[in-house]
C-alpha cells in the first residue's frame, strides 16, 4: 500500500467489459478471463508482476460498465510509463493499455482496434482504499424481455417471446425482501465467508424509465454486498413470481427457510451487468475497509447491525431459470472460481454477482 510499502502506489482502475468471450472474472489456467487479460496487459507494461484486487467477481457471461480494481505497483516503474512524452503516468498507462488490449481482442476475432474490456480511468488513491472492502454497495442491472427478438441485443437480454410478465406482482415479492437478512435461500455459501447481506433495492421497471417502449423490463438490484450467484437467483425467483408459477409471498417464504434444500432458481448470466460500486468518501476508505473484513451477525431476527452514515463518493434443487429448461446440480462452473488471487476468502466483502 501507498502508506506502508515502501516507494509504491495505489491505482484505482474503472474498468467496463463485455462479458460473453469472457470465463467470468478470476484468472483461471488456460482459460480466457477478465483479471487474466488486464493483469497480462498491466504487467507488460509496468514489467514488473501484477496483482489486481476487484470491487466484485463476475461470472461467465456477466457484463460491467463500472466495475473498480486496484493494484500496487512500484512508483518507479509507474513513473517510467510516459517515457519522453508530457503526458502524465496515468494518462500514458491508460493510452498503453487501449493498444495492448486491442491488439489482443485481435487475437480473438473482434473488431479491429477495439477491445472488449476497457479501462475507462486510472488514478491513485490512497493506501487504505480497497476496492473491495472500502465498498459501500454494489448496483446491478438484469435484462429481461418478452416481445420479438432482437438479434443485436442477444448477449445482454434474456428474451421470453411470448410469456407475460405481472411485473406489479413481482415488485411486491421484492419488496418483502429488502433489509438485511440472511439471504442463504438465494446464495451459494463459501466457506468462511457469511452470507448476511443489506439489500437496498430490488425493483423491476420499464428500461429507460416508466413511459418508454423499448420493450425491456430492467431488475435493479442494489446491496452492500452480494453472494455467489446472489443476483441471478433473486431475479430466477421473481421470474416464477411473474409468470404466474409462485405467489408472491413465495420469494420471502424461501429468504426465511434460510437453506438451500428448497427450489433454487438461478437465472441464465448473460442479461446481467455490473453497473456501478459505491464508495465512502476518501476519508473513510480505511474504516469501512476494517468493518467490512468483521464477519457480520445478526442482533436477533431481523435486526439489522448499527451502521456508520458513510456518504457517498445441504444439496439444492437448481435450476436455471426461464428460457433454460436443464436442471443443474451444485457444481463449480467457469468463472466460478476459489477467490481471485490478491482476494482474501473470508468477511463480507467475498461477493459475486
């Protein structure tokens, strides 16, 4: 860390990608990941080795506009970067890093000159900052539709022609589940990790807003943290609610059985993204980063913890939702990997989407 390594700093990364060619986030052997690809082109630049800690894991398939990561580099290789140019290090590691990931999505048949990953700005922060532990909350978006297809828009919608969708019934089973509760029905437990979670928002609205026709329904989810496969099981669950299958006192039924030995329906990966991570003011960066680390309880049933006013700045039944009639069993998927190195397993801050 910038205070207390010496001659080092810390760099926030603000990073977007498409997910579909992606195994998800975490760097795996022979597979082609998110924190692969940019910790190659980091450390070809830098040259010197890298280690990038993420705001939130992503699975295959899984999309973000504004996923966060740090590292620490030597400021002496930082500083290198520009070579005789008047840019600063920052703008020149940014100006590399679209070249080299160019040239590598090049390799994978994409358009030429771009790249499906991107890092949108780069810029030192303090040695406290965590990206995923300094984190307030998480913010999703999943994509829903149900007229015609739409060929252009097949690697981020989850197309349903045909079915109809009582999206008034499905934002009255969501909101049963906001607060903070043990969301073990709808997450998939690692080991010393808690799967308490504050779930902020949940609702189902038109995209764009109310009066637009764009014909996609878009789940926000907002929580401070979110559980493996957290997400897509919230929206897999609303999903029967809609159309018809469950009533809507079912997605609360399930959120107080707290197990997963009941119907686990998780929702296909493609139609989600990664929208935003919500930080506290620099400031705060180090102590909601300690907070974060505790392994959270709960004072009784139903009670949520005290918080700081932070600002801003059992086997299961799983299937795989609407639209995918298979029935999965429990298993590690790609992109589903063991935590991501530089990524401690323990605390709340071990979320995926």
């Amino acid at each position: 860390m910038q205070d207390t390594v010496a001659q080092s700093v810390r760099l926030r990364l603000d990073i977007a990608y498409d997910g579909t060619d992606f195994h998800g986030w975490a760097a795996q052997p022979g597979l082609r990941t998110v924190e692969g690809v940019l910790t190659d082109a980091l450390s070809t630049i830098l040259r010197v080795p890298v280690v990038l800690t993420v705001a939130g894991r992503t699975d295959a398939g899984v999309h973000a506009r504004g996923q966060v990561a740090h590292l620490d580099v030597e400021a002496s290789a930082f500083q290198a970067v520009p070579g005789r140019s008047t840019r600063t290090p920052e703008e020149a590691l940014a100006s590399r890093l679209r070249g080299v990931l160019a040239r590598e999505a090049g390799t994978q048949g994409g358009p030429r000159g771009t790249s499906d990953v991107a890092v949108q700005k780069i810029e030192q922060v303090p040695g406290d900052f965590d990206a995923r532990f300094s984190a307030l909350a998480r913010e999703y978006t999943y994509r829903i539709a149900t007229h015609d297809f739409d060929p252009l828009r097949r690697h981020d919608v989850l197309w349903l022609p045909g079915q109809r969708l009582d999206v008034e019934a499905m934002n009255a089973a969501a909101q049963q589940l906001l607060g903070e509760h043990n969301f073990l029905s709808y997450c998939r437990p690692r080991e010393g990790a808690t799967t308490i979670r504050e779930l902020q928002r949940l609702e189902v609205v038109p995209e764009g807003g109310a009066g637009e026709e764009s014909g996609i329904l878009a789940v926000h989810a907002r929580a401070d943290a979110f559980g493996h496969s957290m997400v897509r099981t919230l929206v897999g669950t609303l999903l029967r609610v809609g159309n018809g299958t469950r009533g809507v006192d079912w997605p609360r039924q399930r959120l107080e059985e707290c197990n997963r030995t009941g119907e686990v329906v998780i929702a296909p990966p493609h139609p989600l993204t990664l929208e935003r991570i919500i930080y506290p003011r620099p400031e705060s960066f180090g102590e909601r980063a300690r907070l974060t680390r505790r392994v959270r309880t709960l004072n009784g049933v139903g009670e949520a913890s005290e918080r700081p006013d932070w600002g801003e700045g059992n086997q299961a039944r799983e299937t795989q939702g609407v639209g995918e009639a298979s029935q999965a069993r429990e298993t590690r998927g790609a992109g589903e990997a063991s935590p991501a190195r530089g990524e401690r397993p323990a605390g709340e801050g071990n979320n995926a989407d």
